[in-house]
C-alpha cells in the first residue's frame, strides 16, 4: 500500500478536493492500526462532513472499512439469506417479530445488531431483558443457528468492520454523526461484511429520526442502495414515517411483550404493517416471494421459531419478563383527539426513565420505558391514562415528564385526523 501522510489527506477534503483511492485505502488502514490519530481523523471526518464524497468515493472508502476486518460468508447455507437494517427510531422493535417470520417463510436471517446509544432503541439491549438471553456468539454458532432454527439475532463481533466500530466512536463525540457519506459507509460496510445476500434498509424519517427529512433520507437511501449493489447484495430501501413512535411501547422488556405479541398474531396494526412490509421485501429480494408472510403470523409458525431462536441463544421465551419496580401514570388533561405524537419527546422519556445510554459502558434498564394508551386518531378522556412511565428509580420521573411536556397535541371532540402514510416511498 502506497504511504500517505495524515495532513495531506485531511487538506485535500478540507479544500473540496477528490480523494484518491490509494488516499482512502491507506487513511481508513492507517487509522484502525493507530497511525493516524483520533484528532485527525476528527478533522477528515468533519471536511467529509462539510465538503462530502462523490459516489467512487463512498464506495471506496466503505470496500476499505469491510477490508479492515473479516467478511462472513453464508454461501454454504441450504436456504438465501437476507437481513435488514433500521436507521434507527423510537419504539422500534420490529427486528424482533421480522427475522422469525422470514425464517419461517424459508430464508435465513442473519442479523448482527447493536445496543442502542441515545434516544433510540438497541435491539441487544431487548433480548437481554429475557431471562438467560445471550447476544455473544461465535461464528460456528450463528452459522449452526441458521441452519438449525433460520433466524440469528446476534452482537457483532469486534471483527466485523473494526474501522466503522472507531470511526463511529469517534463521530459520535466530534459532531460528524450526520455526515451522509460517512452514515452510508458505516451501515453497508457492516451489512456488506456481514455476507447477506439480500438486504432492507428502513430508512427512518421525522422527529424521532436522524433524518427529519425526506428529501436527506432519500439521499441516504439512495446512496446505500447503490452501495449494496456494487457489492453484489440485492438491496432496496424503504423511506418511513418516525415522526410518531411505532406501537404502543417504547423501552426494553416492554418492546419484547409487544413483539411477542404481534408474533400471537395481535399487536399495534402499525407494527404489524410494517414487519409484513419489511418481509415481504426480503422475501421477494431472497427470490422466495411466493409465500404470504401473514400466513405465518397467522398459523403461529414465526412464533415457533421465535421461541426456537431465543432458546438456541440459552433465553428462556416462556419466562416472565423483568417489570419496572416504579410506575407513574400520565392522564390526558383535556377529552378530544390525540392529533400528535412526537417520537422524539418520547424517545428521550424512555431514555431518561433509564431504557437507553448515555455513555457506550452504561447499563440500562430492563424493565424501563413508556407504554402510551392512545396513538394519533384515539379519542382521549379527561383523566383518564395517557402515558405509563416506568423505571427503577422513580427520582427519574421528573425529567421523563419534562420531555413528554409539548410532545403531544389533544384536539377538540370530533376533530378529523388525517394519518400519514407509514411507508412513505421505496427506494430500489
Ligand atoms: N448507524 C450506523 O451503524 N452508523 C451510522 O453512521 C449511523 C447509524
């Protein structure tokens, strides 16, 4: 590999210029290794932010963070595979019920997921409220869980693009989180290294998302779809609505009910529209589209392997789920319409109730979060439950209670509402 020099780098994008794909290799190499050093990498990452990347670019730089680690390779499996990725949003759960239902429709998934940082959700950070769940697996135990049970919900392991897991870090506490090129590269080196054949991307948009946007969402989308194409992955997107928090319940444990839930065949029709959006999806991109996912729903099959995959991971699926040890119920102030229902404002709740982190090495809360009664189009009465709040500790109500304070809007009795679509476009 040809031998840059970290400044070099940096001021060629700092002044708006192209950066050569030796430059990449060698910055995104010299970096995992500790060459080059945080405060310059700082410094790239902010002239990307601020000067962005043409298309070779991006596409170099996500080969050089797969190159950075190893790539897994389920070419060996009986069944396609195919995994999806959420931008991340508020109540977010859907990963949950989505892999066992496509396992249950014949195509593996391979799902390597994170804990949460912030106002949104981890997926890990779920499972682990079920007694015994273990997210760590090694590569012979996912690949022997895909073939045995169809669907893996697993960490990804420190091999795995080591290059994104630092520069993410880093962006995280240098204010080049938003960078479209640097989010693209981030999410697909993970997806393209981890070797799925098809792959959805949920791209979130509104409040409680990092997009707010649809016209920078179908920017991200697009990017990422052409990205997972030039990598041989069949990929397509789908832009949807996180301005309103999906289902009725935003937090650990409390988002595992609601899965299981919608795996029994109920659950919020907003979860359930979009689990069978997604699956379809990976469906048809596995080339395995003849069958109904709702049929699987239906007849219990995606429960089965829901209960097959916790308990290959040494969960127990039938054991109660940890419960907050405090609650404080919010009543609606006023009868009418509840008009809005700000993702956001509920996001942080959840995440000051205890359900998220602030810092990567927190624990979090299993049995923290919000439940809401209501969702935009319900009539509300005066007085009567509008939000749960729960946590173990109920010195965090307060500020809990200051975000939710504006994060919802009553109308007067017999006030219209006009819902939004959920799926707001697809991007292929
Ligand atoms: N999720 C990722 O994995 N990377 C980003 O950059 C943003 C969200």
């Amino acid at each position: 590999m040809t031998q840059h020099d970290a400044v070099e780098v940096i001021i060629a994008k700092r002044d708006g210029g192209e950066l050569s794909d030796g430059q990449i290799d060698w910055v995104i190499d010299a970096y995992t290794k500790g060459v080059v050093a945080d405060e310059q990498m700082a410094s790239l990452a902010m002239a990307i932010l601020l000067n962005g990347m043409n298309r070779r670019e991006i596409a170099r730089w996500t080969e050089a963070m797969i190159a950075s680690g190893e790539r897994m390779d389920f070419s060996g499996l009986s069944r396609p595979t195919a995994d999806k990725h959420s931008t991340g949003g508020v109540g977010d759960k859907i990963t949950l019920p989505l892999a066992p239902l496509v396992a249950a429709c014949g195509v593996a998934v391979p799902q390597l997921s994170g804990r949460g940082l912030g106002h949104t959700g981890g997926t890990l950070d779920k499972l682990e409220s079920i007694p015994g769940w273990r997210a760590a697996l090694s590569n012979t135990e996912m690949f022997d869980q895909l073939e045995s049970v169809g669907a893996v919900i697993c960490a990804a392991g420190d091999q795995l693009a080591p290059a994104d897991k630092k520069l993410y870090a880093l962006r995280d506490v240098t204010g080049t989180v938003e960078a479209i090129p640097l989010i693209a590269s981030s999410i697909m080196s993970k997806k393209i290294a981890e070797g799925t054949g098809a792959l959805v991307l949920d791209v979130k948009v509104g409040t409680g998302a990092f997009m707010k946007d649809v016209a920078r969402a179908r920017e991200l989308a697009e990017t990422m779809v052409a990205l997972g194409k030039d990598a041989g992955v069949h990929t397509v997107a789908l832009l949807t609505d996180m301005s309103t928090p999906l289902g009725l319940a935003a937090g650990n444990a409390v988002e595992v009910a609601e899965s299981v839930e919608v795996l029994s065949g109920g659950g919020p029709a907003d979860v359930v529209e979009l689990t069978l959006a997604l699956a379809r999806e990976m469906l048809a991109g596995a080339g395995r589209d003849a069958v109904d996912p709702a049929d699987r729903l239906a007849d219990g099959s995606a429960m089965d392997v829901w209960k097959a995959m916790i308990r290959a991971q040494d969960g127990d699926p039938d054991a109660a789920l940890p419960v907050a040890r405090e609650s404080h119920v919010v009543t609606a102030p006023s009868t009418g319409v509840l008009t809005r229902l700000d993702a956001m404002a509920v996001g942080l709740a959840a995440w000051r109730l205890g359900a998220g982190r602030a810092r990567k090495e927190d624990p979090v809360q299993a049995g923290a979060g919000v439940v809401w009664h209501a969702r935009p189009g319900d009539q509300v009465r005066e007085g009567e439950p509008l939000f749960t709040l729960l946590s173990d500790d109920e010195t965090r109500f307060t500020r809990a209670l200051a975000s939710l304070q504006g994060g919802y809007d009553i109308g007067a009795p017999g006030t219209t509402y006009e819902p939004g679509a959920l799926v707001i476009d697809r991007v292929s």
